[in-house]
C-alpha cells in the first residue's frame, strides 16, 4: 500500500497507489483488469471482501478504495507485451462505482483495450457505464453486462443498499444496446425476487447469464429478515427452471451456470 493514511473521500478511505501490474490472468475470460482496489457499493454477499486478508486494510469492506492511478498507463506496457484475449473489467471491483466519476480509471483503462482493439467484456451495476458510450460504441469486440440479482426493491435494498436501484441497471442496458453497444445481463447471485427479472429484459440484452454464487457472507441477513427459505437447493432449482422457461418466452439465449 503506497499511502497508509489515505483520505476521507465520499465516505470512504481513498489511496492513489502506484500499482505493479493491472492485466491480470483470469479463470472467468482471459485476463481481467481491475482499475480499483476495494468497492463502495460494499454489496452483503460480495465475496471479495476475502481479500482484506490479504491486502491489510484496516477499514470493513465498502469503507476503502485504493485507486490504481497508474492503471492506463501500466496496462498500454502490457498489452504491447501479452498474448491477445478476452479481458473482464472487473472481477473485485466494480469499475463504475462512484470515484470513478473523480478519477476516470476505468475509461483511461478502456481507451488502452479498445484502442488496441482488445476484446471487452464490462461488468457493472451502474449506470455511469452510460458515461463511456461513446467510447464503447467504437469498441470492436466489446459487451457490457449489468449484474442484476433481483427485482424486488425491498431485497435490493437490504443486499445492495448502496448500488444503483435494478430499474436504473435495466434502463441503462437498454440505452446501451439502443447505442449500438452489445449487451448482457448477469442475474447472480439470485436473490429473493430474481424471478421478476427476465420479462424486463425484453430487447435490452443479447444475452443472459445466471448463477447461484455464493451466499457465505450474506447468510446473517438472510436469518435477520426471515428469508432463511430462499437458500435452499429446491428454491434455486425452481428459479433455475422457471428463469430458463421466461429466457425461453422472450427469446433471449440463457446459460445457467450452476
Ligand atoms: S458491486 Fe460487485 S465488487 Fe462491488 S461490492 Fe458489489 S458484488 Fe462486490
């Protein structure tokens, strides 16, 4: 960590660092970048929160970002150097979240991939994606996917408090794909609701991906708010079944994953 102090910045502990490498290899694509360290959205379930085992950060998860101000410009270096492929932006990290407003890592790192024309794949749950359109557009080999996990507001709001509402997600996939940039939805990890989604997705996405992920860190609030009977194996195998049969009625290609 090159700044131990770091400032307080929109409610959380922000530290530029000068990062050693970005272009990471991946078991989900090829590669994956990922422009920050830590992530506001602070989501309940969110499995990278592991790794503050590992990156000695003091503050909970959601309280600290790290932000890879050299990202771009390492990432041009390597690009030059490494066998082309599929590169996932993020996998840690959402790389939209709000200091990217400030810091505009991950369009820095975008202009990089898609000036070399380097085949993208954005994952997100904000809508500031909408931000890079223009740069998007001309990508390409380029697909943006919003992370979606259910339709219910009340759960989204009890899981994702602070990520953008499920409505503000599905509009943005819509004024992307209208723009003429490729588009998916990634339902997981499903939560209670996640049956509402796939008639908002009618013309918005080219595809849907669904996975069940893991449920480790959530479990408490599920016990809290009494939805102790959404995690079990024959709720996620009638989800699976239904959200497969809705993919089908709405003719939009569908890979569970799980
Ligand atoms: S948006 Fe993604 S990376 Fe960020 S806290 Fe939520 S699940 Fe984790």
């Amino acid at each position: 960590m090159n700044d131990p102090g770091g400032r307080a910045r929109e409610g959380v502990v922000t530290r530029e660092i000068v990062a050693k490498s970005v272009l990471s290899p991946s078991r989900v694509y090829d590669y994956v970048v990922n422009p920050y360290r830590g992530c506001q959205f602070a989501c309940a379930y969110c499995y990278a929160r592991f790794m503050r085992r590992f990156t000695g950060h003091r503050e909970a998860w959601g309280a600290f970002v790290d932000v890879k101000v050299n990202a771009a410009q390492l990432l041009r270096g390597e690009l030059a150097r490494k066998r082309r492929g599929e590169v996932w932006v993020s996998g840690v990290c959402d790389p939209y979240q709000p200091l990217e407003e400030t810091y505009g890592v991950t369009r820095a790192c975008l202009e990089a991939l898609l000036g070399q024309g380097w085949p993208v794949r954005v994952q997100t749950k904000s809508d500031l994606v909408l931000r890079d359109l223009d740069l998007l557009r001309g990508g390409a080999d380029v697909e943006v996917g919003l992370s979606l996990s259910t339709a219910d507001e009340t759960i989204r709001r009890i899981f994702e408090p602070r990520a953008p509402a499920t409505a503000v997600r599905i509009e943005a996939l819509g004024r992307l794909r209208a723009g003429g940039v490729g588009t998916y939805a990634m339902i997981a990890p499903l939560l209670p609701g996640a049956e509402g989604l796939v008639p908002l997705l009618a013309g918005k996405v080219d595809y849907i991906y669904v996975d069940r992920m893991n449920y480790h860190y959530a479990r408490p609030l599920y016990g809290r708010h009494g939805l102790e009977g959404f995690l079990n194996d024959a709720y996620f195998r009638e989800l699976k079944a239904l959200l497969t049969r809705q993919a089908r009625e709405a003719a939009i290609p569908c890979r569970v994953l799980f």
